[in-house]
C-alpha cells in the first residue's frame, strides 16, 4: 500500500463574500491511496483563515501521514488530532480503498438514487440586488428552507431583504436562517437579534466572535432567537473540552463540518454530546470539491437528521470534478447514472 498528496485550488465562478471578506479561489488538499488495482481518495478539506489545522506544518503532516499509511485508519486518525480536515482525508480515503465502487462509502437508498437529503439554499453575501437575485432564484427552484449570510451589508438592507420574504411567505412556507459569521458586536448581538425575531427566523448561526462564552450563553439563554454554534466548536478536540463548552453555553444547535471537527469520528462525539442536553445539530460542508461533498452527503443520509442540511453540489467552482449530486427541489440527489471523476 502506498499513498500520496495533492494541491488542488478551485476557483470560484464568482467572488463569494462572507464577513471576513471575498473569497476568489479556495485551497484543497487530496489524499490517494493504492493497493494493487484498487484506489481510494480522500478530500482534506482545509480553509485558510478558519481551520485549526492552518499551520504552517500543514503540508508536512500530509507527508507524514503518507510516510506512515501502513499504520491504519483508526492509528492515523488518532495522531491526528490537531488536524481535523486531514482526519476526514484519512476517513475518506480508506472508505474509498476498501468500497466496492470507490465513489460509494456508505451504500444506502440516497446512493441508490431513491431517497433524497432535504437542505437549505445558501444566499451568499453581495450588494442588496444580487442577494435579493439569490433569493428568488432558491424560492423558484423549489427550496423550503434558505440561509443567508449577513453582516457586510447596511444591517437595515439586510432586514429589509428578510421583511420582502415574509411579506410573500409565511414561516410555514419558507424557512429563514441567517449566518452572522460572528459579525454582531458584544453590545449591539441582543438588539439585533430582536430585530431579526420579528421576521420568525429559525436560528442565527454565530452571532458574535468565538470565544465570548459569557456573552454567547446569556444569548442563548436570552431565547429571543434560538442559537447555533458554529465556529465556536473549530479548534477544540478534548472530549472534556468539548462537554464543558456545550455545558457552559447551551446552544439551541450546533453545526458541524466534519473537515473541521476531525471528520466523521470527530462530528459523531459531538453530535452524542449534545444529545446529554437536547441540542440540536445539523450537517454543513465547507466548501469541499465534489470529492469531499459527496462523502459527506453520503454520510449525513446515514443519520436520519429530517431538517434540512448545508450541503449542496459544488457548483461553486469553474473548475469542480464529475460527481453524481444533483439539487432538485431543495433535496439533494445522488444521481448513479452520472459519470463520476476521480481527482489527479
């Protein structure tokens, strides 16, 4: 058995903004493993800026782990810890070596093309115009649960683009959460909150900067929106710690990207965690090639979670590989009769 690493930028078809800034192109990482005929990728799935695994010692621990394939699965991810998206890469790649058909890890009716994943439509962020096109385009598509991105905008715009959905649909027939990408400030997160309530959001993700535990706790506890933790869980791998900042916080949910929480062995800790204090969670990518969205969406199927999830199909990038997902009406679709493309 031996293995190898590759770096791989996807570009984006349009420059995509969040809170911290525009992104143009999005750096990846794909581990291959071979054992005679048989081949297994698997997609490290890193974000410079955001992963706890952006270290300069990043490239070199890929070496390493190719130096020391022979070790296994379960003993690599385990000397992992403090690179989670290369243990997703790691996960990935034997799944992928030891499946049948190196595309299907976790064989099930999504994979056979008769269930479907119910997940949101993403609105990036932009001028009012392009959001306001964004949104309308996910409503016609057939979507029942948009996310939109906020926080660079006028905050006066962006409620605005909220009161034009719920003037033309109620809760009940579009669901709305937004992504603050902790853009809110400690003093003006409550008043803001209140604002957004009157338009009967589901949740708001990351209202203020991780690590505000005191603060981010009397939010939850304030229940004027409920609450999802999402970069406040990057970067912290003891089970001990884990349990203490749900204990401490209290999230209504919790949002997990396996590329960072340590992949699939990582995201299921934290998902039995919360379950000891009845907080929810869903499944979210993190801008992964197709590659990794399609071991991911595989995988959530397995869950049975019924809210919709942020996956989608990569259709991102100008320069994304052949995979079988397919958005139809806001579900997302294994498609087995499309050719799929193994990267490099």
């Amino acid at each position: 058995m031996k293995a190898s690493y590759h770096k791989y930028l996807l570009q984006f078809k349009r420059p995509s903004g969040t809170s911290r800034g525009i992104m143009t192109e999005k750096e990846t990482w794909f581990l291959i493993i071979e054992s005679g005929a048989r081949r297994g990728v698997g997609e490290c799935g890193i974000l410079r800026g955001l992963s706890a695994d952006d270290r300069p010692d990043y490239e070199e621990k890929l070496r390493w782990v190719c130096e020391n394939i022979g070790l296994g699965e379960k003993l690599l991810w385990e000397a992992l810890t403090e690179f989670p998206s290369i243990q997703f890469g790691v996960e990935m790649a034997f799944r992928s070596l030891n499946s049948a058909n190196s595309f299907v890890s976790f064989p099930s009716d999504f994979t056979a093309s008769k269930k479907s994943i119910p997940i949101n439509g993403l609105v990036w962020m932009g001028d009012e115009q392009f959001m306001k096109q964004q949104i309308e385009e996910k409503i016609a598509s057939g979507f029942s649960c948009i996310k939109l991105k906020i926080g660079a905008l006028d905050f006066d715009h962006e409620l605005a683009l909220l009161r034009s959905i719920r003037e033309n649909f109620s809760a009940d027939e579009i669901e709305i959460r937004v992504d603050a990408n902790g853009a809110f400030s400690l003093e003006s997160a409550l008043y803001k909150m209140k604002q957004l309530s009157e338009f009967k959001i589901h949740s708001i993700e990351q209202p203020i900067q991780k690590n505000n535990h005191d603060s981010m706790a009397d939010l939850c506890k304030s229940r004027v929106l409920p609450i999802a933790l999402d970069e406040e869980l990057i970067g912290v791998f003891d089970t001990a710690d884990k349990l203490a900042l749900l204990r401490r916080i209290q999230p209504q949910y919790i949002i997990l990207k396996p590329s960072f929480v340590g992949g699939i062995r990582g995201t299921q800790e934290w998902i039995d965690l919360a379950a000891q204090y009845n907080i929810g969670w869903w499944i979210t990518s993190a801008l992964e090639s197709n590659v990794g969205l399609n071991a991911i969406a595989q995988w959530t199927y397995t869950l049975k979670n019924p809210m919709p999830q942020g996956l989608g199909t990569g259709s991102l990038y100008t320069n994304n590989f052949e995979g079988p997902l397919e958005v139809r009406n806001g579900n997302l679709w294994f498609n087995n009769t499309k050719p799929q493309e193994f990267p490099l």
